[in-house]
C-alpha cells in the first residue's frame, strides 16, 4: 500500500513557509501532511474510490427509518405513487388537462426536485450531524456531502416504477429525448453536488443557513414548474420572470422538456451552462479555504 | 518503514465566540437576549510555535494542565485540526483512542455498526468481516450481533467502542488519558489489550495527568502550558519540569502564561516565618526552588523600603512537605536565611518587605511567595 504515496510538494505550495496539502491519504497510504487546504476534487475522486463508509451510513440511515414499520420498504414507494397520481389528479383537473399528460409532467418534475431540495437542505445540516467523525480525524468531507446524495438518489430511484409508469401512459415519449434527459441529470446531479458542498460548508458556519434554506424552498417549489406548466406563466409577467430567475426552473427544463417533447428555450440551457460553471468553481473554491476550518466551526 | 512525527513552527489560532456579558433584570431579559445577542468573533491562538520530532520507538507523554493544548494537539495529530501556520509532517498510520462511544447509529443493528464504525475508521469490508467475531467476543455481546444498538446497555455501548477502536494495529496510537472501562472482568482485558496496543505501536503519545502511569510507559515527554511547549525531552526530567512548573505557578500565584523568555531557569519559593533575633537582624524560613534541573538558587535578599539587603547567611535543609505538597524536586529547597537589616526594631517594620530568590546575587530579583501566617504576623505586630 505505502508504494503509492502521493506526496504533492513544491507543486501546490501557498506561500514559501505553507506547506501544500496531501488530502486524506493517510488511511491508504501511510504518509500524509497537514496543511492549509483541501482540494474538492481530489477528496472527491478518494470518496469515489472508497464508497464504503459513505455507501453503508447512506444505506444503514434509509433501513433504519423503516426498521419498525410493518410495512417495510413499501413505504418507500408510497410516497411517489400518492403524489404522481394523488396530487396530480387534481391539478390536471385544475389546469384542465388529462391525467396522463400531467402525472409524467409532474413526476418528471418532482422527482428532480426533490433529489436537488432534499440534499440542499440536509447538506446544511450534514457536517454538524457527523461531528464525532470529524473530530475523529475523518476529514474527507466530500464522504459526508455524497451521503446525503446517496440517500436522496436512493429516493429517486425508488420514485422511478411509478415515473415509469407516468410515462407508459404518456403518449407523446421522445425515445432520443430519454438520452438527452439522461445526460441533463448527469448534469443536475453535478449541481446538486456543489450545491451540497456550499451549504453544508455554509451550514456549519452559520447554523442559520438550515432554516434559511427551508423557507426559500417553500417559495422555489411554488416557482417552479412542478404542478404547473411554464406556459402559465409567460416570461413576460413579473410571476414569470421571477421563476426563471430560479435555477430549479432550468434544471428540471433540461431534463423534462426533452423527454416529454416540450418547447426549452434555449435560455434554459444557457442558464444551466453558467450555473454549472459558476457552482463547480463556488464549491471548488470554498472548499479549499474553508473546509479546514470546519472542525473550528462545529 | 520509518514512522515519525514532525512538527516545524507548528501554530493553531480558532475563531471563538463570546456571548456579550449583560445584566439581566428579569427572565424576559435573558430570553431576549438569548435569542437576539449575536456572538462576538475573536482569534484565540490554541497552539504556538511547536517544534518537535517524535521518532519510531518514542512513547511521547504529553504533560499539561486541564486546557494547556493536549486534546487540542492530539487533534491536530490526528488530522482533525489543521494547524494555521507552520507544517507537520506524519509519517505511519494512525489510530487515535480519543473518544470511542460516538458515532454509531442506534437504530442499527449491533453487526451494522461494527461496520460503520470499522469503515469510518478507514478499515477495508473483508478485514471488518473477518474480525466480526473477535470484536464481539471481546465486547462480551456475541449473543447481541442482531440486535438494535439502544437496545445495549452503556457500559455495553463502550466495551464495543472499545473492542473495534483496538481492534487494528497502526503505526501510531494517540491517546488521551489512560482508558479504563467497564466491569472488573473487562477491565482487566481491556489493560492487556491497550498494553498489547502500545507494545504494537511504533510510537504512542499519550496525554495524562498521572505521572506513575506516563514514568511506566513513556519514555519521553512534553511539557505544553498555555499552547506553549515549555519542554521536550526524556520523560524524568518532563515530569519534574512539569511539577516544577506546578509549583512554581502556586508559589507565583499565577495561572497565567509563564515566561521563558530568559531561557528555562525560573527561580520560585515560598516564605514560610521571621523571627526578629536581634534588633537589626532578622532569620527567614522557606523554601525555594528553580525550573533548571542541577542548578539550585544560591541567593536571597530582602528588599525593604527601596533598598536590597543581601543575606548574610544561607543555610539549607531538606523539605519533605514542600516536594510532596507541590512536587518540589529539589530535597534540599528549605532554607533559613539571616539578614542585617538596621533600622527593624520588630517584625511590624517588615511592612511591605519584598523576599527576592535568584540563581546568584546579581539575579536576584524574583519575588517569592509569603505564607499568610507571616504576613499577619508583621501587620498584627504593628497593630500591637
């Protein structure tokens, strides 16, 4: 194991007396150095490569809240099913059109969002919540922020047969759009990544962030179309204008629109680019000065 | 492979936050001000400037008073804190035996835990699995293995936080203090597997305030105060430093801070009575020591109304109560000491008397301590 020590001198050093990071290798490797930052990317791709803590403790926090359920794992599909065909009936009744138009619509939807909001709002608190690791000398803390993603894609993909189904009845399902909605999540997922990143550094700063967070999503879900459709809301009322201020309104477009075959602007695209861009360097960039700081803070 | 330690100018300075001191009238107040007073920032530097190389074989006790910097240095030795400025070097697996109850997940099974546990701990799945039963076996809870973790008793919750801290063999073992848990049966067995540990290891550190404990399994020491290393070497002499420095803050009636800055020689005593022999003369009694190890403070003088009389006399003899009341090193610290002093007609012209210990007549300019019972005797006498 000691063979591929990875000492990353000289090449990363701050300032002539700093010394440059070796992340947390010293559980590989044997051989490691404190300094002054850490690097997201690589924590990320040392996560990655060694899922097991951060897999089991995603895992063991999903079983555990069903473990005194008679029912079980059915609990995991309840969810999706009461709101793809509960909730979507009645707003297809509302908006006028046909269950089988809507529940994919909404589905589709829903789902993203709610991988995006559940692993913002739990990143914010996801720090303060594995303190005993991190004290322990566990400062990887990419390992902590991928949890709550774990957990939140485990949802989705639980959200999935009843998507699935949302789309069988759907009858205008673009099959090249299903490649193109893949890669749009590929996209959404890095997104969500560095949104967790950001808040959970936030959120152990300022415990503030979490009930910040959580009152800003009440007011995001209601500006994204989710239960209703963009068309509703023309760019060109204020109501419109602002849901297009809203990232989730383009993430969950490039995603949707090209699966169900509706209109995108290509705003939206524009619009994801940066934010993608603009997010992985926020991330990148916080991380490194502050995730050291952390244990500090917690 | 070489395991060592390497501190360079190694510092640590944390943003803390001070609640605002504020008089509160009513519990109106206090609940308004715990919901509207914003913390104050501030930069508290914890570690300062430690320079030190810990090599393969070195047990390192870590000597200090509570709130010196050792748990906070164990942190940052096991890479929880990073240090601000200077760098550290690591070489060698670590395994830190600092606080082993925390972490698990209640709700999970005994068996889910040994693994969240083990892999937070960087251990690999098939290493886990192979130990599962060891680990159990030790924890005394084999028949548990499925059972909810709550469900466990807490003296149970520990012997397994134990079993699977201790359950791997590192390079490096950090520990704070000396763990003994459980029942009399566990903590035999616990003593045998830690000893097993540290015989393991290629270097321990272990922070104690139990000087036969660290003389038993430390070969050297370091003596940290106020995140400060004071002292780095072999672990007899740490220990005395250490109680010197003890001492030295009683008799200097400080918590603060000590200075070094003239080099480690630091000169502490303490006077215990004055007799008034003659018109003119009087003999003190005490006790006086320094921090330098074979260099004992040769010089008294009184200093009276701006003006140093020198002793006349020194004689020197042993003082038990002063090495066993505050680890005094130095047997032979008690002194009586006789000074002319014209112009004292009784004790109460003593008002105001300062007793200045050094290492020589030309440095002696530390003020020892005086008893009560000799400051009330000059002030009574006057009064009478």
């Amino acid at each position: 194991m000691p063979s591929e020590a990875r000492t990353k001198d000289g090449e990363r050093t701050v300032a002539p007396s700093l010394i440059s990071e070796i992340s947390d290798i010293k559980k590989d490797t044997g051989l490691w150095q404190l300094s002054h930052q850490r690097r997201l990317f690589t924590d990320l791709i040392d996560s990655l490569r060694n899922p097991e803590f951060w897999a089991l403790s995603a895992w063991l926090d999903i079983v555990v809240a069903y473990r005194r359920s008679r029912l079980g794992a059915l609990w995991l599909i309840m969810p999706s099913a009461v709101y793809i065909w509960g909730v979507g009936s009645v707003f297809a009744g509302l908006w006028g059109v046909s269950v089988t138009h809507f529940a994919a619509h909404l589905a589709l939807g829903w789902t993203v969002f709610t991988v995006m909001h559940s692993v913002t709002v739990q990143s914010t608190g996801v720090l303060f919540g594995a303190r005993s690791f991190i004290m322990d000398g566990r400062m990887r803390l990419t390992d902590f922020v991928l949890r709550s993603m774990a957990k939140s894609v485990f949802h989705f993909l639980m959200a999935m047969p009843m998507t699935a189904l949302a789309l069988v009845i759907y009858p205008h399902v673009q099959p090249l759009g299903l490649l193109v909605g893949l890669g749009a999540l590929l996209i959404v997922l890095v997104n969500t990544f560095t949104a967790g990143v950001v808040f959970s550094l936030a959120g152990a700063r300022f415990p503030d962030i979490q009930e910040v967070v959580n009152n800003v999503f009440r007011v995001l879900f209601l500006l994204t179309p989710i239960i209703w459709y963009p068309a509703k809301m023309p760019a060109s009322s204020l109501r419109g204008e602002a849901s297009r201020l809203n990232p989730f309104y383009h993430l969950i477009e490039i995603f949707r629109a090209p699966i169900l075959g509706e209109p995108i602007g290509v705003l939206s695209w524009y619009y994801v680019g940066i934010l993608t861009v603009v997010g992985v360097a926020l991330a990148t960039f916080l991380y490194r000065r502050y995730a050291r700081l952390v244990p500090i803070w917690l | 492979m070489e395991v060592s330690i390497k501190a360079e100018h190694l510092s640590l300075a944390v943003p803390t936050y001070l609640q605002r001191e504020r008089v509160s009238k009513h519990w109106g107040a206090v609940v308004l001000g715990a919901m509207f007073d914003p913390p104050r920032r501030r930069a508290v530097t914890l570690l300062e400037d430690l320079n030190f190389t810990i090599g393969t074989g070195d047990r390192m006790a870590l000597l200090g008073q509570n709130g010196a910097g050792k748990s906070t240095l164990l942190k940052v030795l096991n890479g929880a804190y990073t240090p601000t400025a200077g760098r550290l070097l690591v070489r060698g697996r670590t395994q830190a035996l600092l606080n082993m109850s925390l972490g698990f997940n209640g709700h999970a099974t005994v068996r889910e835990n040994i693994f969240l546990r083990g892999t937070a701990m960087g251990l690999s799945t098939p290493y886990i699995r192979q130990h599962l039963d060891d680990i159990l076996a030790f924890a005394d809870i084999p028949e548990k293995v499925n059972q909810r973790l709550y469900t466990l008793s807490s003296g149970q919750q520990m012997r397994l936080g134990f079993a699977i801290s201790t359950s791997i063999q590192q390079d490096i073992l950090l520990l704070d203090e000396w763990l003994g848990t459980g029942d009399a049966n566990f903590k035999v067995k616990a003593q045998e597997r830690l000893q097993d540990r540290v015989e393991g290891s290629k270097i321990v550190i272990l922070a104690s305030h139990q000087a036969g404990l660290l003389r038993d399994i430390c070969n050297k020491g370091m003596v940290i105060d106020h995140g400060r290393l004071l002292y780095v070497g072999d672990i007899e002499p740490a220990i005395a430093f250490y109680q010197d420095v003890l001492a030295l803050q009683w008799a200097s009636g400080s918590t603060g801070a000590l200075d070094f800055s003239d080099g480690m020689a630091r000169v502490y005593g303490y006077v215990d009575d004055a007799v008034l022999e003659v018109p003119g003369r009087i003999r003190l009694k005490g006790w006086m020591a320094s921090t330098r190890e074979h260099e004992p403070p040769q010089a008294l003088a009184v200093r009276l109304n701006d003006k140093v009389h020198v002793a006349s006399k020194i004689s020197r003899y042993k003082r038990d109560d002063a090495a066993k009341r505050f680890g005094v090193q130095d047997p032979e610290c008690g002194f009586y000491a006789t000074f002319e002093l014209p112009g004292v007609k009784a004790l109460a012209d003593l008002e105001g008397m300062q007793v200045l210990g050094g290492l020589s007549d030309q440095a002696a300019d530390t003020a020892l301590r005086q008893s009560d019972r000799l400051v009330m005797t000059i002030r009574t006498g006057r009064e009478g």
